[in-house]
C-alpha cells in the first residue's frame, strides 16, 4: 500500500519560515506530478504548488516568490519552503502524488499538516 507521510508543520509568526516534507512509502514503480494542496477553515482545499517529475513548477499567485517546491526524486519526496509567511497561509497543508505502483496508475494524498501563522 502505497501512502504519502507530511511532516514540518508548526506555528510560526508571521514573517517566519517553515519546511514541509512529504515522504512517499510503499511499492511505487515511478512518480509522476507531486503538489501541495492546502484547506483552510471554511474553505475549499486549493492547489499551492505542483512539480513535474521533469522538475516544472508551478504556484499560485498567492504564494509566488515566497514558496518554493522541489523534489527528491530518488527518495520520491516533495518539499515545501515556505518563506514570509502570512496569516492567511493558515491551512491544514496536504501532499499530493500522481504515481504508478503494481502497474496501475493513482492518485494518492498524505494525511495533511497543520500550519498557523500568528503571533
């Protein structure tokens, strides 16, 4: 069974900065797209940041120039550094992966991350 472990969450103050990990177990043949996804109360869950196996990027507007996702690939495990947080970064943060394992292609999520900016 293939599953997807966060890790790095915490409270910071605003301004700080946090590393979110996210570990990959299981029998897994190959890793295609890894993202963060993130839900905050009330709220719907969005896409934070994607990367291609190829190492492409992609953020969303609010998060540009102050998070950066990267990739391990012979680990399988994505990173989140998120730099000059703000309060509203505040969300359960979720790590996302399209993979292949035992011949079948899914789409597996992590448990997700509790991350509070405040001061």
């Amino acid at each position: 069974q293939v599953q997807l472990v966060e890790s790095g969450g915490g409270l910071v103050q605003p301004g700080g900065s946090l590393r979110l990990s996210c570990a990959t177990s299981g029998n897994i043949f190959r890793v295609n797209s890894m993202a963060w996804y993130r839900q905050a109360p009330e709220k719907e869950r969005e896409s934070v940041a994607t990367i291609t196996s190829e190492g492409t990027t992609n953020y969303t507007d609010s998060v540009k120039g102050r998070f950066t996702i990267s990739r391990d690939n012979a680990k399988n495990t994505v990173y989140l550094q998120m730099n000059s947080l703000k309060p509203e970064d505040t969300a359960v943060y979720y790590c996302n992966a399209d993979l292949w394992s035992w011949g079948r292609r899914l789409n597996v999520w992590g448990q997700g991350t509790q991350v509070t900016v405040s001061s």
